[in-house]
C-alpha cells in the first residue's frame, strides 16, 4: 500500500510544482526564518556600538550601501506577508468554517501583501535610481535654511563613507 504514494523516481519528485497552500505555508516558514535572522544580526549590531564603537561606524557606513536598501525592503515585505499570513492561519484555525475559504484567504493574504509592499518599495528604491529624494530631504533643508545655514557648504563635501558634516548645536559651549 505504501509504494502507491511513492515517486517513481527522484525526477518525478522534483517536478513537484506544489499548490497555493504549499507555497503559502514555505513561505511563511522562510520569512519567519529571515525576521529571527534580521533580529539576531540587529541586536548584534546594535551591541557593537557599546564595546567597538569604530566597528559600529564602519557598520553603519556600509548600510548605506544600494544593496542593503534593497533587503530593507526584502525584511519589510517578509515582516509584512508573515503577519498577513498569520492572521489567515488565525482565522483558519478559531472559525473552521474558514477552512472552506482557504485559497481564497491565500491570495487575499498574497494580494494585500502585493498592494501595501508598493508605496513602501517608491520611498525606499526611488532615490536609489533618482526619481525622489530621500524621506526628509525637504525638512531638513527647512531647518537648514531656519538656522541660516548654507547649504551648499555641504554640496562641496566628500562623499566618503562614515563622513559625517559638522554637527553645529545652538548654545552649545
């Protein structure tokens, strides 16, 4: 009986393509595996900052690198369709009825996870290629301009990494 259920061979297994749920389910596994990942290399990170204080600012310069956009915005859309997911296991699990609805939940789940990644992947990605500024541009040339600074000092400025402009604080000694 058990040889029925069997591959015929290892090709055949592995020309599995799967269903909705499958897919779902690895998922969500994958991107809970990538948050715990994010979450042990941030409190890493951040505790450098106490016992290397130089290593913490080289770190810093090389998250402002083009690539670690990019998993920033891979770390929000795992943050994102892992509680979406979630919730559509939750209401799976307490309303069994659900269970009828189950690919229908899916892709729910999958679409809205679609839709709320879009506004979020503009502000991260559009001022990597130049189509906007980065958040916050236009206040701090506000507080620039409030404070009589001149922005163009900073124009001239190398662009290295871990270069940091003057901080000038009012009514500081």
């Amino acid at each position: 009986m058990a040889d029925d259920y069997r591959a015929r061979s290892i090709g055949q297994a592995l020309r599995y393509k799967g269903r909705l749920g499958m897919w779902t389910w690895m998922l969500h596994r994958v991107t809970g595996l990538g948050i715990l990942a994010f979450l042990v290399l941030h409190v890493v990170d951040t505790a450098i900052v106490v016992y290397w204080p130089d290593l913490y600012d080289h770190a810093l310069g090389l998250y402002r690198h083009p690539v670690f956009r990019v998993a920033e915005l891979a770390i929000f859309f795992a943050v994102l369709f892992h509680a979406l997911n979630g919730l559509r296991i939750i209401v799976q699990d307490f309303w069994p009825i659900a269970m009828m609805h189950q690919r229908r939940l899916a892709v729910g789940a999958s679409v809205l996870t679609a839709v709320l990644i879009l506004p979020v992947a503009w502000i991260m990605l559009a001022p990597l290629v130049g189509l906007a500024d980065e958040p916050g541009t236009a206040r701090h040339r506000a507080r620039e301009a409030a404070r009589g600074e001149d922005p163009a000092f900073y124009q001239g400025a190398p662009a290295q990494p871990g270069y940091a402009p003057p901080v000038i604080v009012e009514g500081g000694r």
